[in-house]
C-alpha cells in the first residue's frame, strides 16, 4: 500500500505530503487523491471499498468529517495549513501522529514510525499493556512521541499546532437479526468485490475455516487466486492449505524453512514492520522473507475478523452456550459475559502479575473500564461479546497484526465488509457456535472443498464435528482431550523462547520498569517462559537497529 506521509513544519507554518508506492502499480490502486484550489484530499485503504471515495470527497468539500467503511483518508488546505483526518469506521486504516523537534509528521503505515524516531523514548505503561494484555487501546503507542488515531476518529491539526480529536463511541454492531441465506449472499458479494480490483489477487490459506470459505466464495464465483501459506511443513496448516490449493486447482505460494529458525534478521524485520507494537507469535504472515519477495505487491485477501461470526468469546467447549443469545436472560448472563472476556486477557496478564503485582490494579482497571463500554446496548449478552471482539480486538490487536502487511500489499478483508459484517454478525448464535456458518456456507459453495481435511478435527469437514470435538471442555472431564488443532503446530515457539538471552530480557524488562529484584530472582524461570514477554522483547531490541529515512525538502 502507498506509504502516505503529512508534514506540518512548526518553523516555517507550512504543510505538505509525500506519497510513496515505489515502482508497484498496485499499491497506488488503492489510493484515491483529488487536489484542486489548493487542497488536497487522498484516501486509502481496502480497494474493494473505493465506491467510498466519490461521497467522501463530496462530503469534506461540504466541510464535514465523514467516516467510511473501509477507507481512511486526509484532507489538507494548504492555504491555511492544517490537516483533517479521518479513520475507517473499524480501525482497519490508522493513522500515526510522530511528534518531532521541528515537525508533526502523519503517517498511514507503521513503518514510518521507526524510521523517522532517530531518539525514540519508550512508553513503560504501554510496554506493561502490550506484554500483558496483549494490545494497546486508545491513542497510546509504544513510543511516547507518538499517537494513534484509530477506529472511526477524525481529527483536526491547525496552523496554531492544535490538535482537535474525536472519537467515535457508539457501538458496531446491533440487536438486529439475519438469516444464513442473506448473511451467505453478502458474504459471496463482499467476496466478489474484493477480486474486482487486482488481476493478480492473492488468498492466505490455512487449515482452518476463514480462508477455506473465502476460496469457496471465490470458486462459487468462477475465481482462480493464487494462494500462500507459510509455517511448518509438517504442520496440519501448511498440509490442507496444499490440499486446498490442489482441489481448487490454483498455484500456491510457500515460504521456506527459514521462518522455523528464529533469529535476530527476522525479529528486526517485525520490529520496522510492526513498529513494536506486534509480537514475533503474532507475525506469521512476514517470517519468511523468501514468501514476501515471491508475493508481494499484490492486493491479499484475509479472513481477518472472521472470529466475530465464530463466537470468539463464548464458544467455551460446553453445551448450553446458546443461552447467551437469549434476551430473556440477559440480566443473568451479562456478569458471566464479562467474566469471559477477562479470562481471555487473563491468559496472558495473570503470568505477568505473578512477576510484576505491582502493576495488576491499574491494568485490571483499564480493562475492566474497555469490558464495561456498551454493555447495556445489548439486548444478548452474545451480542455484546461480538461486539466487544469487534469494537477493541480486532480494531486494534487484530488490525495491528494485518498491518505489518501494508509495506508489501494491498489488504482486503471480505469478513469485514460493511454488508456482510452486518449479516454475518447478527445471525442467531447457533450459527455462531461449532463454526457453523462456516461449516454450511463451505458446503453449499464448493462440497469439493469440503471434503479436504478440517485441522480440528483431522477429517473431511462435511462429516461435521465429532461429539468430542464439539464439546471438548466436557470430553476432557471423561478423559478426551480435544483442545485445540489436530495436527501438528504451525510454529514451534520453544526454540524462539532459548534464541532471546537473559541480557535483552532484563534490559526491556528494565524499560518496563518491573524487573525482580535480586531476592525475586526465582521467578526468573517463569518470566522467560512467559511468550509475551520473551516475544516483545526480541522486537524491542531490534527497535535501535532500523533505517532512517528523511523527510523530503518538498515534504
């Protein structure tokens, strides 16, 4: 995607920008720019959502400050010099505010951030978070000369140097509700609408069901993608994704097997992609260099945001679950709805609260304040869950992990569609739990895809999910362990928790300012095999070590 970069000069009270794709046609097609009296509008973001652009520029001509399903964009007046900007209505598009000695620089990709902090000065709160909880909210960055305008903001900058700053606050999502056959023609639609913008598209395929629908979608349409995939060879991923691709008959891209050996070339690769803020264990898609340069510049189709059609919160293992999507209990269910979401962010926070207590109540209080936001807009607990994995997962975890992707391709996300989110979003929960939207909409558009393997279950997904399977919580108290995958794991993670020493551990752990005292020293052993941690740490102490760049005389 174009690197698109805004700089305001405190010295010379002037504003301009650079846009930057290099040689790729296609990183340009999903930018839109119209300039004329001195004013300059560029919007970005997914390419299936351009029909946005035409009503957004009409709409800031008028003087508003619009949002958009899928695009982003910056209005700048060089008459005047200031700059409006607004952000897509999920967050999926960011923009990065980077305060330095002489200029405010905006930013549209990450990697922008490393690249022009020559002195970057660490923010310990947001460190603590990110190790944590495993995300940041809000504006806060790692960094503490930089913002973050995110899901449905806009934002003014004026000449004067002030910054006026709104944040959406209604909640995504609704108490409508849809059936399968509207929630499927959206989805085919949103589908359709993703291939029209590139004559070379791409789908990421794994051994699960959010990129097998997506090529179902596809073949239902008479579409021939190419594919890619990455991981283990002997992993039950990379072993159906080549199952897929044979059966839809489309070339498959594969990384080598340097993406198993974690080394230091890998970690500082994530660290100027992700700008810090996305872990090594969240990184798979950039791991293998050789993958990146065989596909890049092309526009990749994700499945990003599908767990919110999957019952990310709730689907727990056990019977009874569909009691969440009934408004007559919802007084009784909200409390244990809550309780989900906390034990989800507890999987990681509780192990770092063992080593670092000092910092529980003011995380726990963060996170309890972000779980109470739009819980009463609810007429299901279900629906609230949905929308709390919309509204703070994806628009900020999920979304950071897709855009280490921008400096490579273009992003295209079908779940994500406006349509199609709304149909999908608001079936009944029984279409939610055991993935069984996925599940019927695989069968009904390709059965042929249908019969490839499934990784949770290690057999032909049209057999459907075997009693254990479904309700593993409640196999496991009989003695049958059903968690999780069938095959074998795409990453091993036990070699990258040897590769980071003790010295880069301490020293981010110091930044953090929570590293144990020499008497504490016991608790060593858990902090290294703490994977947050350990997986932190190898990006942040690669931060020191990325290129530079300077801004432009005309930017």
């Amino acid at each position: 995607m174009d690197s698109i970069t805004v700089v305001f000069d405190k010295q010379l009270k002037s504003v301009s920008y650079e846009q930057n794709g290099g040689d790729s046609a296609t990183a340009s097609a999903g930018v839109s720019k119209w300039q004329q009296h001195g004013c300059t509008i560029i919007c970005w973001g997914d390419p299936a959502c351009t029909q946005e652009d035409a009503t957004l520029i009409r709409k800031l001509l008028k003087g508003d400050s619009p949002h958009a399903w899928g695009r982003s964009w910056l209005m700048i007046d060089h008459f005047h010099c200031s700059v409006k900007m607004g952000i897509d209505t999920l967050g999926l598009f960011p923009i990065w505010q980077i305060d330095l000695q002489d200029k405010v620089v905006f930013s549209n990709q990450r990697t922008s951030v490393s690249e022009l902090l020559s002195t970057p000065k660490a923010n310990p709160q947001a460190m603590r978070s990110l190790v944590a909880l495993g995300q940041l909210f809000d504006q806060q960055t790692l960094w503490q000369q930089v913002s973050y305008h995110g899901a449905g903001s806009s934002m003014v900058f004026g000449a004067n140097g002030q910054t006026n700053h709104q944040q959406q606050s209604k909640p995504l999502l609704s108490n409508w509700q849809t059936n399968f056959n509207d929630a499927l023609d959206a989805f085919v639609e949103a589908v359709r609408l993703s291939f029209e913008q590139d004559d070379r598209p791409l789908v990421s395929l794994s051994g699960g069901l959010d990129s097998r629908l997506i090529l179902a979608a596809a073949t239902a349409l008479g579409k021939k993608p190419a594919a890619l995939t990455y991981g283990a060879r002997n992993s039950g991923d990379y072993q159906i994704a080549r199952q897929l691709a044979d059966v839809a008959n489309i070339p498959l891209f594969t990384g080598s097997q340097e993406s198993q050996n974690w080394d230091w070339q890998t970690y500082r690769r994530i660290a100027h992609l992700g700008g810090g803020e996305v872990p090594v264990h969240h990184a798979h898609a950039v791991l293998s260099e050789s993958l990146l340069q065989q596909t890049e510049n092309r526009t990749l189709i994700t499945g990003t945001g599908a767990e919110t059609v999957r019952a990310f919160y709730y689907d727990r293992g056990m019977p009874g679950y569909s009691l969440l999507g009934r408004a007559s209990l919802h007084e009784q269910m909200m409390p244990r709805a809550k309780s989900y979401i906390e034990q989800e962010f507890m999987k990681t926070a509780q192990p770092f609260f063992n080593f670092a207590p000092q910092y529980k109540d003011e995380l726990m209080a963060l996170l309890t304040e972000k779980i109470n936001q739009h819980a009463d807009a609810f007429a299901t607990p279900a629906m609230y869950l949905d929308n709390f994995y919309l509204q703070q997962r994806v628009s900020r975890m999920v979304a950071s992990g897709q855009q280490l992707l921008d400096k490579h391709y273009l992003r295209s996300h079908p779940f994500l569609n406006k349509d199609a989110l709304f149909y999908m979003a608001h079936l009944p929960v029984q279409y939610k739990l055991g993935s069984s939207f996925h599940r019927k909409a695989i069968k009904k558009l390709s059965p042929k895809l249908a019969e490839v393997t499934w990784d949770k279950t290690n057999q032909p997904l049209a057999k459907g999910l075997p009693f254990a399977t479904r309700y593993p919580a409640l196999a496991s108290r009989f003695g049958k362990d059903s968690w999780g995958k069938a095959g074998e794991v795409i990453f091993n993670y036990s070699t990258l928790l040897k590769t980071v020493p003790d010295t880069v551990l301490q020293k981010c752990l110091t930044e953090m300012q929570c590293l144990p005292e020499e008497s504490a020293r016991q608790q060593w052993s858990a902090i290294r095999n703490h994977l947050p941690t350990v997986s932190f740490s190898a990006v942040w102490s690669q931060m020191d070590n990325q290129p530079s760049r300077s801004l432009s005389k005309s930017a």
